[in-house]
C-alpha cells in the first residue's frame, strides 16, 4: 500500500519546505519536491496543511496506581486519544512497587499494553526501591529497551528516594549509559508543610500549591544535578514547573554537564489561579510539582526557546473529578495528583507558534524530534525521511476548535481547557503507514500499536 501526500508543508528542525511525502507500507520512502512522485494507491491532498513528524509525548501515565485509585485512561483510551490529537507515539513508566523486581515490574506493564495500544508505546521504569537487586536489574532493563529511570525526590513513604539511593542509582546509569529522569522537589520538607496547613484547618486545593513552593522545586533540582555531576550520570528533569529549577537547569548546561529538562503545557497556560477556583473545582488542577504563578510561564516559553527546555510532554495523568478528585474534599493531601492533557499537547504548543511564542520548527523539535533523540528512538521516530517510520499528522493551521470534555477522547470527565479557543487542529494521522484518523472520524484499532525497544540517549557529550 502506497499513500503519497501531496502539496503540503512538510515541517523538520530546520524550517519549512515544500514537498510531497510517499510511503510505501509502514515506513516513508520518498520526500521530494512538489509533483515528482507519482505513483500510488491512496493520494492525500495535504494543500494548505503542515505535514509533520507524529507527536512523541515521552510521560504519560495509563492506569498508573497512585494515591489508592487508578489514571483514568487505559493504554486503549489513553492512546487512542493521543492518536486524535497528533501523538503517535506514547513513553509510559512502569512503577516499581516497593518490594517487587524491575523485571516483574516490567512484565506487568507488558501485559497492561500488549494488544491495547492504537500507536507505538515504550516504557520508562519508576524505581522506588533501590537494593543491589535493583540496580543490578537496571542493565537488564537497558537490555530489554528500557533506558531511563524515573526517581523521586517527593512522596516520602510512596516512591521517594534517599539522596544516598539517588546516588547509587546514578553511578548505575553511569556505567549503562541510561537517563535518570528525576521528579525534583524536596518532599521531606514538602510533608512537614503540609502537615502543618492540615493541623491548621486548611484542607483546600490551593494549599497543593502553597505547600510546595517553588524554591523547592529549585533545590531539589540543584540537588539532582550535583548528585549527577559526582556520578557523572546523564539528568533528566521532568515537568519543570518553576522559574528557580529552569536557573539550575541553565546553569548546568552552560558548564556542560548531561543535563536536560522538560516542561508540559499546564505549567505554560494554567495557574495557581487554576487551584484556587471555588467549590473545590481547584482539585481539577492538583498535580505536582504544583501549577505555579503566572510570572513562571514567561521563563518556561524563554527555556523552550533557548532549549534549556528541549522537551514538551504532557505529563498525563488523569483522574476524574467525581469519585477520584473527589477523595480529597477537606484533605487536599489526598486528591490523586495528576492531570489529563494527552490529547491537545500539540495544539496547545501550536498555539505558542500562533502567539509568537516558539517557532514551527521548534514546535516540532519539541515535541517530536527532540523526545525522540532524548529517548532513543530517532530516527525511527520524530522525522519525516525515507526509511523512518511512517508516523505522520496532517495539521490545519487555520482551523479553529474550542477544547472541551465535551468533546475530548480521554477518558476523564473534564477538561483543563475548557472552553479554551485553539488555532490550528489535527485533520489526519498516520501511524506506521496506516490512516488510523481522517475528516473528524477515528481508523484506528487497539493492538496496532508496538512496543519500542529504546536505545539510549543520542545527546550525551
Ligand atoms: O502529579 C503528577 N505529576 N502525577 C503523576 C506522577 C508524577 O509525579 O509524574
Ligand atoms: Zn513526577
Ligand atoms: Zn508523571
């Protein structure tokens, strides 16, 4: 099966250009200038369209356990809705639970997404309880296409991770060559904060926010890249929220050192004011690290532009309002953190370029090439170029949508964005060669999605 895609504006890290795509089964075989390539068995008129790399949203959550529920989304509606909104590929964590093996952790995850997905999938690993066992099975997971470790330095008692821990882990990595993806921010003061708001009455949601500020967001992640710079370990900060953290990030990177970060869309369009709407509507926004006040976003667009920011994922992590977000009315400690966003990660940073904010050809290193040269996959993934996989969205960049739950395909009960007006929408969606969403109507199946065995990181110096 041939399918060419003709007159569109076919997007890369280095601009624009004109040019006709063919693919040829499951991956591309052909780009060139308008006209040349004629023989196919489907044409896509592509005309006044941007013809880009399907999204890679390198941290999501599908039925992750968290807080004594579930993420709303399986790995078929999680990916599914993904798919809508232009992501073609999905990096989820599995998570170690405390007293269990990585291998073990690893086969679970294995059998939650085998014959599920609608796009290709890999796996990051949480590592919550570090032993020699442990850190022996890093390698095995390497080997098994599972480069990066996720850490906490938040959750004392859940995933949390002693400094001592931290730093063994990161000599592991060191010696693989794999990523340790931190979630920085000191949870042990964090608890004492938050201890101290509920012994004073105040149970609501804004208290996430005021209980985590961002100076410890900042010395978590200054902590993070001291631990690494002593182990020489390659650092990944994720869902950087604050302005502090992103200083730290800089100024690694202008010594040099392995470190990267990224951000998520809530963190550039929402607010504290978000947490502190009434009747506990708040509680929609609980994640951590916490939205934060909206001076940070200026700094976040700056890092994506400077690429002290190199990735954009979403953090997906959802959680319906009624019946999850619900368990923490009075106790804002106990609303599941997490938020949905998987589905309009590419659309809201299309509405960077529409603002100005970040350019096209940024908007696709961010969240496309970028996450799939982080993570090992490129150039299988995040390029339109002959041989690489046929993953490819078809973006209108004059339509007008407005997101809503409504009309979202996440499995959660509210949106984010409600009512948020978007330049720009996703018309069609390829996934390894296939139409899996064309006009407004879904192609996709659960199981056409693979796993993606990852090699290691391609930014390492
Ligand atoms: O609140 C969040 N971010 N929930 C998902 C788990 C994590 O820390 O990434
Ligand atoms: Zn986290
Ligand atoms: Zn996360």
């Amino acid at each position: 099966m041939r399918i060419l895609i003709k007159g569109g504006t076919v997007l890369s890290t280095t601009g624009v250009a004109e040019a006709d795509v063919l693919v040829d089964g499951e991956t591309i075989a052909a780009v060139a200038a308008p006209g040349v390539l004629e023989q196919a068995d489907t044409v896509l008129d592509a005309t006044g369209r941007y013809v880009l790399p399907g999204g890679i949203d390198a941290h999501t959550h599908m039925e992750m356990p968290f807080g004594g529920t579930f993420s709303a989304d399986t790995f078929e509606t999680g990916t599914r809705a993904a798919a809508w909104g232009g992501t073609t590929t999905v990096i989820d964590f599995a998570v170690q639970a405390k007293g269990t093996s990585l291998m073990s952790t690893l086969d679970k995850w294995h059998e939650k997404a085998d014959g599920d997905c609608a796009i290709d999938y890999g796996f990051h690993m949480i590592v919550s309880d570090v032993n020699d066992a442990t850190l022996k099975e890093m390698e095995s997971c390497v080997d098994a296409g599972v480069s990066s470790f996720k850490m906490f330095m938040a959750y004392p008692g859940v995933f949390y991770s002693t400094d001592g821990e931290i730093l063994r882990a990161m000599q592991k990595a060191t010696d693989t060559g794999s990523m340790i993806m931190m979630h920085a921010e000191n949870g042990i003061a964090i608890d004492q904060l938050v201890a101290q708001a509920l012994a004073e009455g105040r149970g609501e949601p804004v208290q996430h926010g005021l209980t985590r500020p961002p100076e410890l967001e900042g010395e978590a992640t200054s902590r993070a890249i001291t631990l690494a710079k002593v182990t020489g370990a390659p650092l990944y900060i994720v869902h950087l929220s604050a302005a502090q953290a992103l200083a730290a990030v800089a100024g690694a990177r202008n010594e040099g050192q392995n470190v990267f970060a990224e951000t998520c869309p809530q963190y550039l369009y929402l607010s504290i004011e978000d947490l502190a709407k009434p009747d506990f509507e708040g509680a929609k926004y609980v994640a951590s690290p916490p939205l934060r006040p909206k001076e940070h976003q200026r700094d976040l667009w700056r890092g994506l532009r400077t690429n002290d920011l190199s990735v954009v994922s979403t953090d997906h992590c959802p959680f319906c309002f009624k019946d999850q977000k619900e368990l923490g009315r009075g106790d804002f400690a106990k609303i599941p953190n997490g938020m949905p966003g998987v589905e309009h990660r590419m659309d809201l940073l299309h509405q960077g370029v529409v603002a100005g904010e970040i350019s096209l050809a940024r908007w696709v290193e961010t969240c496309s090439t970028t996450p799939a040269r982080m993570f090992g996959l490129y150039p299988r993934k995040g390029v339109i170029a002959p041989g690489s996989d046929a993953d490819i969205v078809l973006y209108d960049p004059a339509a007008e949508q407005t997101i809503s739950a409504r009309t979202h395909h996440m499995a959660v009960d509210y949106s984010a964005y409600e009512g948020m007006r978007i330049t720009g929408t996703v018309t069609t969606v390829l996934s390894r060669g296939r139409i899996i969403v064309d006009g407004g109507e879904y192609h996709g199946s659960a199981g056409h999605g693979r796993f993606l065995t990852r090699d290691l990181c391609q930014y390492l110096n």
